[in-house]
C-alpha cells in the first residue's frame, strides 16, 4: 500500500491539463492483467467489471451476444465452437505450422487459413476472425475499461511480450493495437517488465545479478538482468538511490512447455479415463471437450496445494455425469518427461550472458505455472536456495510495464529507471554480391550486423560499394522457431546509379551506398534509410588553407564484397593526414528511395488493418444499438408497472390519485393496457425508436398529473423565496431613505440617489401586488387541477428583484473630496467682512463642515 500511495502521490502532483494515460497491458495465453497510469488514479492493477484483478484472454459468442473473460468462459460448454481463448499461441503463425497443430489439440474451435497464410477462427455462422481481430476485441475491451476508470479516451498502450518474440509476432500484437484504436508506446519484454518492478522500491549501493524466471501458460523463459545504481550527472562519482540501472545479460527459453502443456496432458488422464470407463470417444464431441479444458483448470490448482482432487463434470458427453479423483502423482508421471526441462532455461540464460550461478543473488519467480509443486521442485533442485518470492507472480510485469510506460512518456515523473534490454537472435544482412564479369555465378553475401546479445535501440551504418540498384534482405541467421522462416524483410534500395552519377559529376570520388539498419528498443529490425554518399575536394584557396591545418578524420564500416560471409564490427577510422597541399574534403549525400517488402509472413498491410479496424466497429456499433434497445425495453417495461401501481392505488391520500382526474386516470389505464398488449405481441421485435414513442405516449398521459404534483411541492419553497427577497428589499429601502434624508441634512453623502430608491420601491410594490393577487387565486384551485400560478414564473419574478437589489447593494460609494494642507494654502485670502457672508454660513460652520469631511 506505501508504494501505491507513492506512486499515486508523484502522479497527482502533476497538471492533469498536459498529461495523457497510459495504459500496460501483460497479454497472457490464460489472463490478460492491465493496469493504467493517470493523475489522481491510485497505481494499481485495472480492475474489469465484476472488480477482478485479471481478466480471462478469451472472447467468445452467446449466440449473437459477444462476450469477454469469464462470461465467455462460463459459456463455453455450451457454445465450444463460438468460443475463442489461448490466442496468444496464434500471433503470426504460419497455418501449416506445428503451433496450429499443437492450438488444435487444446482447442474447440474451427481454425482456417488468411490470405496471408497465417491463422483465423471460423463461426459456426461461417464468419471468420483473424487472430488479430480477435486479440485486438480483447484490447479493446481493456481500452473500454481504462476509460472508465479514467473518464476520458485513453490511447497509448505498452504491451508486455515474451523476449523470445520474433518480429513477425511483435507485428501481430502491433497489428491488433492498432485495430482496436489504440497507439503502441512501446513493447517490453516481460522478464524486463517485472525487473522495473522489482526495482521500483529497491536500491542496489553495489551491482546485482538477479534472474526472472517466468512460468506462464504459453512458455517458461528466464532473464539474467544486472540492477545497479547510476550517477544523475555523469561527471559526478556520487550516486543518487532514485537512479536504477536495468541490463538485460542474458534469455533463455523453451517454448514448448508452460502451464498450457500441463493443462493439455491433464486433461488427457481424463480423457483416457473417461474412454476407458464409458467406452466412448469423448474427442468426438467438442461440448465434451470444452467442459474437460474448464475442469482441466480447476483441478490443478486444487493439486498445486492438495495431493489429489475431485474432478467433477455434470453431463459432459452423451448424458454422462463424471467424476474421478486425479492425483498429484498421476499428474506428475504424465509429464515426468519434462522435469528435466523446467531448469533449462535459466542455464540457457546464464551462458548467454556469460555467468554461473555463483553470480547470480536470487532466481525470482513469476508467472502462474511457478505456483506448480512439481516446477518448483525442479528449481529447487538445480538452484537451491536461490528461489525468491518477493514479486507478485501475476502482476509484477504489468506493473512494471506501466511505470516503464509512464517514464516514456516523459510526462509522468517517476522514479529513475533506466531499461537496456537485448535482442534473442542472431540478425543478419544478406545481398547479392555485384557480378564482376557478366558470365560472373550469383553470389550471396550474408553479414552479421546484430548478433544475439545486441542492445536494443542500436544502429549501425553499412557501406556499400555498389553501381546499381539492389535488394538488402534482414534475417534471422537460423530458424528462431520451427514455425517461423528466417527472412523478416527486404528493402530495396532504388536510384542509386543517379546518385552515384550526381556525386561523380560534382567531383566525389569513388562514392558509395550507405544504409542504416536499426534495432529498436521494441525489438523490431529494419533498414532506416539510404543514402549516397561522397567526398569532394574542396580545390578552392580557402579549402586549401583549411587542409593546412588538418581535417578531421572520417569513419566508415564497409561490407565485404569478395567473400560469402563478413561481421560487422567496431567502425575503424580511416588514415588521416594533412599537408601544405592537402585539400578539405566536404561530405555530400543524395537520400535514396528504400521500397519494404516482405518475401515469407507480412504484417497485416494498412488497408487489412484498416479493414479490420471498421469490422470491430461495425460490431461494437451494432452492440451498442443492441444495448440501447435493451435499456428502451426494460426503461418501458420497468416505467409500465410503476404506473399500473400507481393505478391500481386507489387511496385517496396518494399523491398520484390527489393530483389526477377520474378521465385521466381512466386514459392512462387504457393506454397503459394497450401497450402492454403491443409489448406482449411485437415488443421482441419493435427497435429502439418505437420503444421509445410507447414510453413517450404513456409519459404524455402522466404528465399533467406530474407537473400538478411537482408544482404543489414547490409551491412553498417558491413563495417563501419570493417573500424573503420582499423583506429584504424593505429593510434595504428604509435604511437606504434614512441615508438619504440624512445627507439632506448635511450628514454623511448617501450612497443612492432619490430616484435610484424610488425605482426599486417601485419593482417592489409590483411584485407584491403581483404575488398577493395569484396566490390568493392559486388558493381556490384543487389539487386534481393545473395551477394557475407558476413557481418557475414565481422564481423569475423574484429574481428580477432580487437584480434590482442586488444592483444597488454592489454599488460603490461616493468618493470624499480631500482636505487641504497648510501646504497647499499659500495663497492669503481676504476675509470677507461678516455682514456680507451669505445668511445661514459663519467661519466656525465652514471649519465644522471641514472637520465632517475630515472624519469620513
């Protein structure tokens, strides 16, 4: 709770005017967890609609009501082909792949293939949804959230994706970012985004070495990632335990087990168990199946801190109750062939990075599948005592993906933290080598330019010494996946013999193509840009006088052209020299045109996500409507008893029945049982808008009864309101006639003039003549009768005095003329002889009224 408050704290000490939310979100196989960073918001896990911590990754169909999470869940039984979860395993596979198979081992649902040879779920209905569609359904439905929450639209997200994540799959999650309306901020790897969350409240005084071992459902993978405390200014030795430096050492992973394989293998023993006592193929029913993958569930988190469990399905296939008991040993044997293996990867990790247990302080675990007895049993027994538990498992990496999103953003202050993540595989860079002699045999050069361990966020520039155009393909040095191919792109780099002409002409000698490729901190590979490039002389006196004094050296990283193969390595400057008749040389570039194609599995192009983008809000338009018909028919039918109620009231002491007439209530009763006629025959098919004009018919009706009964109850209010600002008036006018008269008399300047006095009692004695002829009408009107006098009339009126009033109350007073110095009499005046003073005045009155004066 102290680092919830902190967080809250740091966050609602900025302006709300200049800052945007920023919404994480740890994208499971099993559970989606998202959390969003706003002003005034407390940090925190993003709670859905039924206030629960983590929503279920699946979206699915009640016939035509889409739902999300455990609404869908809770209908899978019933609807298993309309029922779409475990997506995760679908981003950008190739539909021929072993990852399909495995999907369709687990799965209930009719898989087909895009146009784009990649994977989307079929409807029973025949509609068919990419697997970006439908992730981008879920992200959309965590966007709808957060906006909730944060009472405004919400658009930049940061997704936490396994480090093993090829671009290709980093292109799905992008994809369906932007098909749900929202903008990538970043992609962090989610053994990095729980680092950031280990080192939210922690200093490390000396570097550390820490290894985030995450079980999920998807996958198990590790991280090797070093904390150590930075220095704020780099000139500085001092080291400040707000600044944290995150590197990433080393990954390791398998992606072939995770909780999803143990789920799978559990709910195998059922289904040999069940064959096996029933003699019948419970595979061949797809009800029966999706209720054993919900039980599959249940049952091992019950054998995750139980011995044994009750498995227990009511009528899972044809009319069959069943129920076993499954024991943790039974479990354990099932999958005894990967004991060995849960280890693995913090091993591969370790050697990535170049370490051995021996430096690593403590293996974090996270992830839901750390919580299986027979995983930590493997731990424990290839790391000892170095497991630690001080993260939550399910929520430290959305956690620490938001606050990594917040510093970002650079408009949250947050803690320091600084993140320097890794790439998982070797990237190469492959072209064709220039053929010498025109009989010369097609070769291909392939340069390492990234080798598995680089940073994220570097970028190198290749020179190449090239006459023509030609293709520059990024790839993957060996199959990151059996799913995957290793060619991620090619950028064809056009006009470059115009180029290279140009810098000829303009005196460059023997110039080159320069190409900048990029590892972004996201992870994604790609050509930057192309250039041509050349040096020129400057044979000018001026150039030459500058050559006398030195230039400056130059770098360039040439990519070989003689041999199959080269690595890029540090650039090396070239030879430097200068001379009496050295001349400067001056750098020229001409921007060349780079064309991205993708020659094995594209991204979803603009148009495909464009399309996408109108499909969802088609439906989200269509249930939208659907929800208003709704609320139209249950506002109706709720509005139709309340009436009936208020009819079939016939105590005379009601207010309902005081304020209505015999024929009104008679027409209510008639329309009111003509509607619930038309209700009963049509109202499944009537839309919004006639449910609406059946309300409003009814509502006519009533509403003279209303309009009587609201009057009558604001009748006392308005009249004393009116006859408060008539006492005030009086009080003010006999002080402010008082004031007057005593001005007249050569007391103090009244601050009203006569007739500013006589205008207010005028509105006064208007407004009381007013109010005391209709009130006393309105007294011999009944109840069951229209008022004939107003109380929104009687307001109006009441504060056209009340302006009157309040006009002369804000008035400012007179100013007072000053009294005259000694100083400023300098003049001799000559009295004047006292017979001839006008009657009334004297010397002694003149210095009274002076001193008057002198008082105010």
């Amino acid at each position: 709770m102290i680092i919830l408050f902190y967080f809250s704290l740091v966050l609602s000490l900025l302006s709300s005017d200049v800052l945007a939310s920023v919404l994480a979100i740890d994208y499971g196989a099993d559970w989606i967890k998202a959390s969003l960073m706003k002003p005034g918001i407390p940090f925190d896990v993003l709670l859905n609609k039924d206030s629960k911590r983590k929503i279920q990754s699946s979206v699915g169909w009640k016939q035509n009501d889409r739902l999300f999470g455990s609404d869908a869940a809770a209908v899978a039984g019933r609807y298993p082909a309309d029922y779409f979860s475990s997506l995760k395993l679908l981003q950008a596979v190739p539909y021929d792949s072993d990852a399909v198979s495995f999907y369709k081992s687990i799965s209930t649902a009719d898989v087909v293939e895009t146009d784009r040879g990649t994977v989307a779920l079929r409807r029973p209905d025949g509609t068919e949804w990419s697997a970006e569609e439908l992730i981008a359904m879920q992200f959309a439905y965590v966007k709808q959230l957060a906006e909730d929450l944060a009472g405004e639209k919400v658009y930049d997200v940061i997704v936490a994706v396994p480090p093993y994540y090829t671009q290709f799959e980093r292109d799905a999650v992008v994809d369906a970012i932007e098909i749900a309306g929202l903008r990538t901020l970043a992609l962090i790897n989610d053994g990095t985004a729980v680092a950031v969350n280990y080192a939210m409240t922690r200093t490390f005084p000396t570097p550390e070495y820490h290894i985030i071992y995450d079980a999920g459902a998807s996958s198990i993978r590790a991280t090797v990632v070093g904390f150590s405390s930075v220095a704020t200014d780099p000139k500085s030795k001092s080291l400040t335990k707000d600044s944290v430096q995150i590197s990433v050492a080393g990954v390791g992973f398998d992606r072939t087990i995770g909780g999803t394989e143990l789920d799978r293998r559990l709910r195998e023993i059922m289904i040999n168990d069940f064959q096996r006592r029933y003699k019948r193929d419970i595979r061949s029913d797809k009800r029966g199946m999706a209720k054993l993958w919900k039980e599959t569930s249940r049952v091992k988190a019950i054998l995750s801190a139980n011995a044994e469990a009750m498995a227990s399905v009511e009528s899972v296939a044809f009319d069959i109750d069943y129920r076993s008991k499954i024991t943790r040993a039974d479990f354990e044997i099932a999958c005894k062939d990967l004991k060995g293996e849960f280890a693995r990867p913090i091993f591969d990790a370790l050697a990535n990075a170049g370490m051995t247990l021996n430096d690593i302080s403590s293996v974090i675990l996270t992830g839901g599948a750390s919580r299986t007895p027979m995983i930590q049993a493997a731990l424990k027994a290839a790391v000892g005592d170095k497991i630690a538990m001080n993260v939550n498992a399910d929520e430290a990496a959305v956690l620490g993906a938001a606050l990594h999103g917040a510093g970002l953003s650079k408009q949250f202050k947050t803690k320091d933290i600084r993140v320097q993540d890794i790439g998982a595989y070797d990237i190469q860079v492959s072209y064709p080598a220039e053929a010498k002699t025109p009989n010369a045999r097609p070769r291909t050069i392939n340069t390492l330019v990234f080798p598995a361990g680089s940073k994220t966020g570097s970028r190198k520039t290749l020179t190449f010494k090239r006459s023509d155009d030609f293709p520059v393909k990024m790839a993957y040095k060996s199959r990151p996946d059996s799913a995957f191919p290793t060619e991620v792109l090619q950028a064809d780099i056009i006009g470059v013999a115009d180029a290279l002409q140009n810098l000829t002409e303009n005196g460059a000698t023997d110039p080159v193509v320069k190409a900048t490729v990029v590892l972004s901190e996201s992870g994604f590979t790609s050509v930057h840009d192309a250039v041509a490039f050349g040096e020129i002389k400057d044979e000018s006196f001026t150039g030459k006088l500058k050559g006398l004094f030195g230039g400056g050296a130059s770098s360039s990283v040439e990519m070989p052209e003689d041999g199959d193969e080269g690595t890029v390595g540090e650039q090396v400057p070239l030879s430097e020299s200068s001379s009496v008749a050295s001349s400067v040389k001056k750098n020229e570039t001409i921007a060349l045109d780079v064309q991205v194609k993708f020659p094995t599995l594209s991204p979803m192009s603009m148009q495909g996500k464009r399309q996408a983008r109108s499909r969802l809000l088609a439906v989200d338009s269509e249930e939208a409507a659907k929800r208003h018909r709704e609320e139209a028919h249950n506002t109706l039918e709720a509005y139709m008893y309340r009436l009936r109620d208020l009819l079939e009231d016939t105590s005379p002491t009601t207010p309902f029945f005081k304020c209505s007439q015999d024929g009104e209530r008679k027409r209510i009763s008639e329309k009111l049982q003509e509607t619930f006629t038309w209700l009963s025959d049509y109202g499944d098919d009537a839309d919004t808008r006639e449910l609406i004009e059946k309300r409003t018919a009814l509502e006519d009706l009533e509403r003279p009864v209303v309009h009587r009964y609201k009057e009558i109850e604001e009748f006392p209010k308005a009249l004393n309101n009116s006859q408060m600002w008539n006492w005030n008036t009086r009080v003010f006018l006999g002080q402010a006639k008082h004031d007057l008269v005593d001005a007249e008399e050569g007391g103090q300047p009244s601050k009203y003039t006569a007739e500013e006095i006589v205008a207010l009692e005028k509105v006064l004695h208007e407004h009381e003549r007013w109010l005391d002829e209709w009130v006393e009408k309105q007294k011999s009107v009944k109840m069951n009768e229209d008022p004939v006098i107003l109380t929104s009339e009687m307001r109006a009126r009441a504060k056209t005095l009340e302006n009157h009033l309040q006009k002369l109350v804000k008035k400012k007073p007179p100013k007072v003329p000053k009294k005259k110095t000694n100083a400023q009499a300098t003049t001799p005046v000559e009295e004047t002889p006292e017979q001839e003073r006008p009657s009334g005045t004297s010397s002694s009155n003149e210095g009274a009224a002076h001193d008057h004066h002198d008082e105010l």
